[in-house]
C-alpha cells in the first residue's frame, strides 16, 4: 500500500483544542454546574446543541460520543438519543478536499486509476468518509477517504475526554474510568491506521467463509494506502426497511447478525466492536453485509473463557464460578456486595440465553436498551463504594458491552424473536480454551495481525 502516515503535530493539536474545547468545556461546565452547584440545565437543548457541535467537528470526539451513547448510564438520558444519532447525520466534505485528499493518496494522475469516481460521498461518518466508484474491470468499488490531520485531532479530543472523565469521578467514584479511556484511546489509533482495517478486512472474510448469511467486502490493495482504503462495494438496503416485514425475514436477519459477530468470538476470541446501524446492510435474500472493520477487538482467549463462565455460573447459580470469571476478566477485589450486583447486570445481558424458548431479546426503556437495569446497577455500586471502594472496569468491557447492547438494540428494532437460548448454547458446545488458543494464534499470523492488538 502507498501512503504517508500523517503523524501529530503542536499545531495541529493547538487548532484542535481551539475547536473542541468550548464544545467540551460547555458539557463540563453544565455536568459540574449541575451536580456540584444543583444549578438546571435544559439537558434536551443541551444535547442538540452538542450532537450539532460534534458532528461539525468530525473526528474521535464524534465517535466517542456515538460509542457512550450505547453504553447506559455512561451518559443521561437525553445526551444518549441524540449522541446515537451522531455518526450517520455526520456532513460530508465538499469535492475540493476530496481532490486534494486523493491526489495526496493517488497521486496527480489518481481519477485516472478509475472508470468513474462519484462527486458526492455515500456516506460520511466520525473519521472519514466514502464515495461510490467504479474500477476499469467494471466492479464497483468504496473508496473510504480519512479526514485530514486525525492524529492531531485525536491527540487533543482524548485529553479533552480525560477531563470530562475527572470531573465525572469527583462527582461520582463508583466507577473508575482509567482503562476505559485507555481502551478508547487505543481503538481509536488502530481506526486511523487503514493498512490494519484492511487486513481485518481478509481476517473476517475468512472467518466468516462459512457463513452464507454474511457477506464481507474485498480490500483492493493497489487502490489503498494508510489512510484511503478501497474495497469491493456491496448492495443492500438499511435494516430499518425491514422492520415492518414479515417475521420470518426479520428472524433471519436477526440470526444472520447473530453469528456475524458471535462466530468470530467464539471461535478466535474476535469481535467486531462497531454495530451500529451504518456498518451492516440487508441483501434481497436476507443476507446481511458486514462493513466497516476498523474497530476490531481481539480478547485474550481467557477472556473468551471467562464469558462462558459466567453464563454457567448464572445457569447454576455458582457464585464461586462468578468470582472466578471476574477475577479472569481483571477485576479485583471485589465485595460479595459488588460481585451480587454485577450479577444483576450480566443476568440482565444473558436472560435471551438462559430460557429455552422463542422470545424477543429484550425491552427497551427510554429509549436505550438496558437503560433501567443499568440506573439499579449503577446506584447499587455507588451506594457500595462508600465502604469498598469503586470498581475499575476492565478495558475489555468497552467494546464487548457495546457489541451486546449495540446488538441487542438492532433485534429490539427487527422484534425478532428466536430461540437465543439454542443458539448459544449450539456456538459453544465444543468450547475448548487450548483449541481456541491455538486458533487464534494461527489466524493473527496468517493476516499478520499485530499479537499486541489487544
């Protein structure tokens, strides 16, 4: 691949900070003002302000808002509707910066490497954007442009969100939120390194080979540099179109997402950390689409271990089991307190997999799924840091909570109702940690996946 890495620069930093810090200020000064001070804020015209200020600015800070909007509790209410709707509102950049950008990527001669190139962008979203083309052979192709001087700007929006995190632990230690921002900060470099996304790219379409519900795009490789990544363009249409189709079609639909995520965890130890609605699309048959591999988690397989530990010490109400995933997970020194409350939320997370029977996922309460179960834990667990102290969340817990509910949300919207239980129960009957292991050795050197990629 071609390409130059663009690398952070002060002045790149400075003009970030210039521009993220009244938006983030602002926040920070409301949330403060009205925890500490007890002073009101119109938290609804708040938000919209702040998605429209976020969206304008593109880069991490949209992204991590879209990402803590799907985890609840981590934002209000009101913050968390209108944060969901970040990346697919996001506004494109105009045909200048597109020229510029691909002769940078290209070279001058770069329209010539194509049979068409469309103006307007398909799609825009936190980190860059992408526009329809079509290759000399006649294949049509998705050409995904990163936005200019991202490193700056996710130099200086992760700082920005560490003071928002300081100020929200002052007001509340329940929660700890170090390797939380740690582990935003690293998905977020790995999003800008397109090379990396590309390798995903082959990674998932041979994990997933055989799975006729699941489509994944091909990265064309002389057409892609660190930050341009082409690849193989895929029709389907948005999920929501199918929401008031028959259950027979939503059921398979939801099943075919089911196991474009799951397959891959239970049998690497591999998560796509991304579900939201923009990054998957429904083919005629019902297939589904799988794009946008550029937020990919690999969990030590004790991680992997640990999750099906748990589902059995719930099944069979093993506290000393429950003890042993946490503690396999990274938490430490849990109270009997903490680890019952825990319990709570992963009772809440595995319910669709504990009964044998067709059923929805879930419910939804306003309007974030899990949100009413999330507000209990969370009370409980501030309520017990007074004696125990706050819990540290491990870093792995970011994306795979969000993979869950994001998942979870779209299955709420389809109403689709299976037999989860079965399901689950099927991906990890012949579970076995060394196997695992060795799999996922294998398959990070076969698509030269960095062993540090966790």
């Amino acid at each position: 691949m071609n390409g130059k890495k663009e690398e952070t620069s002060l002045g790149g930093r400075l003009m970030r900070y210039g521009r993220v810090g009244g938006t983030m200020a602002g926040l920070a000064a409301r949330v403060a003002g009205e925890r500490y001070l007890g002073i009101k804020i119109e938290r609804g015209d708040h938000a919209r302000q702040l998605t429209e200020a976020l969206g304008n600015l593109k880069g991490p800070l949209m992204k991590v808002g879209q990402i803590l909007a799907t985890i609840p509790e981590a934002l209000p209410a009101e913050y968390a509707q209108d944060f969901q709707q970040l990346q697919s509102n996001a506004p494109p950049m105009g045909w200048p910066f597109v020229k510029r950008r691909m002769k940078t990527e290209l070279g001058a001669d770069w329209e010539s490497r194509f049979k068409s190139f469309e103006k307007e962008a398909a799609a825009a979203a936190s980190l860059g954007q992408v526009h329809k083309a079509i290759a000399h052979d006649g294949q049509k192709i998705a050409c995904k442009l990163q936005y200019p001087d991202m490193q700056s700007a996710i130099a200086a929006d992760l700082n920005q969100l560490k003071i928002i995190f300081s100020i929200y632990e002052r007001y509340d230690n329940s929660i700890q939120t170090k390797y939380i921002h740690e582990e935003l900060a690293a998905r977020l470099h790995e999003e800008l390194d397109y090379t990396l996304e590309a390798k995903h790219c082959r990674l998932y379409a041979h994990m997933l080979k055989d799975e006729k519900g699941v489509h994944v795009p091909e990265a064309i490789e002389e057409l892609s540099t660190s930050r341009l990544l082409t690849s193989t363009w895929l029709d389907g249409e948005k999920i929501l179109n199918f929401v008031d189709k028959p259950a027979k079609d939503r059921n398979a639909i939801a099943m075919n997402m089911f196991r474009a995520w799951y397959v891959p965890l239970y049998y690497y130890g591999i998560i796509h950390g991304d579900p939201h609605l923009g990054n998957y699309s429904v083919r005629k048959d019902h297939s589904i689409n799988l794009l946008d591999f550029g937020c990919v988690r690999v969990f030590p397989p004790k991680f992997v271990g640990g999750v099906i530990d748990l589902y059995h010490s719930l099944m069979n109400n093993d506290i000393a089991r429950s003890v042993f995933a946490y503690e396999t997970w990274g938490f430490k020194n849990l109270s009997k307190e903490q680890i019952d409350t825990l319990n709570i939320w992963a009772r809440f997370l595995y319910a669709p997999l504990m009964e044998d029977k067709v059923r929805p996922i879930g419910e939804v309460t306003n309007g974030v799924f899990g949100r009413e179960t999330a507000k209990s834990v969370h009370e409980k667990l501030r309520e017990a840091s007074k004696k125990d102290g706050g819990v540290t969340v491990p870093r792995e817990f970011v994306f795979m909570d969000r993979a869950a509910l994001g998942l979870g949300s779209v299955f709420l919207h389809l109403k689709a109702e299976v037999n989860w239980y079965r399901v689950f129960n099927e991906l990890i009957s012949d579970f076995d940690l060394a196997k695992l292991e060795k799999r996922q050795k294998d398959i990070l050197k076969k698509f030269d996946i960095p062993t540090g990629h966790r």
